[in-house]
C-alpha cells in the first residue's frame, strides 16, 4: 500500500495521573475518561487541596504544530475565559506542560441534550420552552459581547447535576470586531450551518438563530430539518431551504422555526425576540426539570 509521503509520525505522550498548574499553584488528579471532541480528550481532575471536580480539555502540543492551529486554540481560550454567565460552562483555567495544553472546566454531571435527545428522540413543548429559555438566555448574552459562537448544536449544550443548560465548546467562535462587520471565513465544520456560511457571503450573529431553529427542531421532531445521507445533499437542501414540518407540531412553535430558519439573516429574530415570541410566552414555562427528563417524558400536573 502506498504511504501518504508527508506522514509525520505525531508521538503522543501519556497524560501524567497528576497535572500541574505552576501559574496558579494548583494539582489535579487526573481521573476518568469522559469522552473526546476533535484534537482534544476530556478527563474528570480532581483539585487535590479544594477536592472540587472539573472538566479537563487536554490537548497534545504534537497536535498544534502548525502556527494555524496554536492561534485557533488561542482564540477558543481568550474568548471562553472572558466570559462570565450561569448558562455558559465555567472557564476555571488553563495551563500547559512539555506535551499537552490543559483547559479547565466546569463539569457538566449530565452530560448534554445529544445525549437526552439521543434516549428520548423528541421532548414535550414544556421541555423544550425550559431548554430554549435558557439556550436564548446564554446566546443574549454572548452577542451583547460581540461574540458569536458559530457551532450551537445538542453536544456543545451540556446539562448540569440540576439540568441546567451550561453553553460550550468556543472552538468555532469569533469576536465581531465592530458594528455591522461581515465575517467571510469560518475554518470548521459547524454541524447546524447557515445558508450564508456555504454561500461564502458575509455572515454574523444571524448564524446562531439559525442554528438555534435547527436545535427546536431537532429536539421537538426527534430529527435535524435538513438530515439526508449526504453532507453534499444537506448542504443542497440548506442552501433550497428545502424542510418540512410534521402537522403534529403545534402553529406557535412551528411559526418560531420558520422564523428562525428563514434563508434571509436579516428575517431571522434576535435572541431578545425569541425570549419573547409567543411560543416561549404563551405556554407553560417549568422552572426547573427532574433529572429523570433525561429518559423518560415528565407529567406536568
Ligand atoms: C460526569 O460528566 C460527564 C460524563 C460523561 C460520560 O459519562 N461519558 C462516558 C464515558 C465512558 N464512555 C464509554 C461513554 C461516555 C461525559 C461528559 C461529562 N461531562 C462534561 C464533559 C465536558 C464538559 C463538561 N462536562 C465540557 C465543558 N466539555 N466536555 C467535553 C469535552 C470533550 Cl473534548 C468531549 C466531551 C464528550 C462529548 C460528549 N457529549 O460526551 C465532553
């Protein structure tokens, strides 16, 4: 077989038991595998002096030769560190080593709504007005800090102990540089992208309600609105606007959807609008979710 000539064998160390912030003054004990997401392994570190448990993104530095790379990791830790919000993981802190770069995060005990999504296929409207309370709520806040976070989708929505949603993964976020600047490039794969985004026009904080609809969607039909067996035919399907909503899916969400996937930014809402479209205000709003949401349909008395 022929070996692609460029191959650079990338000799990636083992991850020590114990991490060491020098900076901060601060070990953690490495603790169970929780899962990985591009060049990054998510494991639980224990503070060895508070015993508190995070979220470690450890990243191998053989990852990041290429000056691209280091700027993207660069840029994922000065946009989450400089946020501050209780629907937006917590940015504890990060720190490097000889063979890996560590973020420290807070941990999300029940996973993400792919996860729930995944077991229960489709959520009542309740749950959904919960999630979608809090979804609009993060996403509020992070425009009014000229951030846009470009890659909203079930797996980047973690869950708290107390089914909080808590708002990751700033891999795909960029910072808008001044009033009505046009973003032309996105280096990723957004899994809920925007007709714009493939269309190379300029694109901006519009991208996140678009991904948003996808996300109602996705959690009320129990599939994404433009899934075919092919990128390639999902991405024709986005750029036609070509989806279709069951009749079981009642007039007030489904007029949200519409909105929220109109091919047209500028007719999409804002996160202030969808916080206070009809469909999130006029049906019954729960102010907390029993974590057993998570398997099976609750009973709202
Ligand atoms: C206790 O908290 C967790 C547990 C689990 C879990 O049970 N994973 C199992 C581990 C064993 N294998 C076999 C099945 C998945 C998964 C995630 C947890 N929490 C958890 C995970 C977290 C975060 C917060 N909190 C943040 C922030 N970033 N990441 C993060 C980062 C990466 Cl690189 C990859 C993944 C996995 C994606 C996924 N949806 O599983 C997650």
């Amino acid at each position: 077989t022929k070996y692609k000539e460029n191959t650079r064998l990338k000799v990636v160390k083992e991850i020590p038991d114990v991490v060491i912030d020098c900076v901060n003054k601060r070990r953690y004990m490495k603790g169970r595998f929780l899962g990985k997401g591009g060049f990054a392994k998510c494991y639980e570190l224990t503070d060895m002096e508070t015993k508190e448990v995070f979220a470690g993104k450890v990243v191998p530095k053989a990852m990041l030769l290429k000056q691209h790379q280091k700027e993207k990791m660069t840029q994922e830790i000065a946009i989450h560190r400089s946020l501050n919000h209780k629907n937006i993981v917590g940015f504890q802190g990060y720190f490097e080593d000889p063979n890996y770069v560590y973020i420290v995060l807070e941990l999300c005990r029940r996973r993400s709504l792919m996860e729930m999504h995944k077991r229960r296929k489709v959520i009542t409207e309740p749950e959904t007005r919960y999630f979608m309370q809090q979804i609009g709520t993060a996403c509020k806040y992070l425009h009014e800090q000229k951030v846009i976070h470009r890659d909203l989708k079930l797996g980047n929505l973690f869950l708290s102990n107390e089914m909080e949603i808590k708002l990751g993964d700033f891999g795909l976020a960029t910072r808008v540089d001044y009033i009505g600047e046009r973003k032309r490039t996105l280096c990723g794969t957004p899994n809920y992208i925007a007709p714009e985004v493939l269309g190379k026009k300029g694109h901006s904080f519009e991208v996140d309600s678009w991904s948003l609809g996808c996300i109602l969607y996705t959690m009320l039909v129990g599939r994404p609105p433009f899934e075919t067996s092919s990128l390639k035919d999902t991405y024709t399907k986005i750029k036609k606007n070509e989806y279709h909503i069951p009749s079981r899916v009642s007039l007030p969400v489904r007029q949200l959807i519409q909105k929220l996937l109109h091919s047209d930014p500028s007719q999409r809402p804002t996160m202030d609008q969808v916080l206070n479209d009809e469909f999130m205000t006029l049906g019954y709003l729960p102010s907390r979710l029993p974590t057993s949401c998570l398997t099976m349909a609750p009973r709202f008395e």
